[in-house]
C-alpha cells in the first residue's frame, strides 16, 4: 500500500479482481491490505482521503458509498466488481473457509 491509487502484484494468486477502498492511516485498512498481502492476494487500492477522522467526499469515497449501498467505513472490499463487504467480513469468511471461493483460488490439497 505504497502509493494511493494502486495495484498490487502484476501476478495475481487470486482468480477475480479485488478492489480495496481504504485509508491511509485506518488501522483496519491496513490490517486487510496486510492480510491479502501476507495470502499473496492481488489488489486494486483506491484511498479514501481523511481529515480528524472525517472522509472528505471525493470521487473514491463518493464511488464506494454507491458500490456498497451506503457503507461510509473503510475499508470496503469488492470482488470481481460485487460489493463483498469490510475487513470484518474478511477476516470471517477466511476463518470458514469461503474467501478463497470467492477469490477463485484452488483448494491445495
């Protein structure tokens, strides 16, 4: 999560496109980023600007309150262009076992 605006690796584990809105200095952004990171997940990272905890409505945030039906907390993750839900959500469905289906990654056996 170097720069704003920004894609991860250019060899990609995951089978489907995943977008990150986030914010540079929630901690939560930065637990999922490292999260996929760490599962060698590629990402698209569009920030969400903040000011005192404020996030200023620019296009990003303007575009994930309307992809994710109004959800104003970052960070918001997409999967294959569907609304997927925050880090909450992913921490969980990795937990179960249903994030690497929804990612498009091949159980190992």
């Amino acid at each position: 999560m170097g720069k704003l605006d920004t894609t991860t690796s250019s060899d990609p584990l995951n089978k489907r496109d995943v977008e990150i809105f986030g914010s540079l200095f929630c901690p939560y952004t930065k637990q999922a980023t490292r999260f996929l990171d760490e599962k060698g997940v590629s990402y698209v990272y569009k920030e969400v600007p903040m000011l005192f905890g404020w996030k200023l409505p620019l296009k990003n945030y303007l575009e994930m309150k309307r992809r994710s039906g109004s959800k104003k907390t970052v960070p918001q993750v997409f999967i294959a262009g569907e609304y997927f839900g925050d880090e909450e959500k992913l921490f969980a469905d990795d937990r179960d076992g249903s994030l690497d289906a929804a990612l498009g990654i091949a159980a190992q056996d």
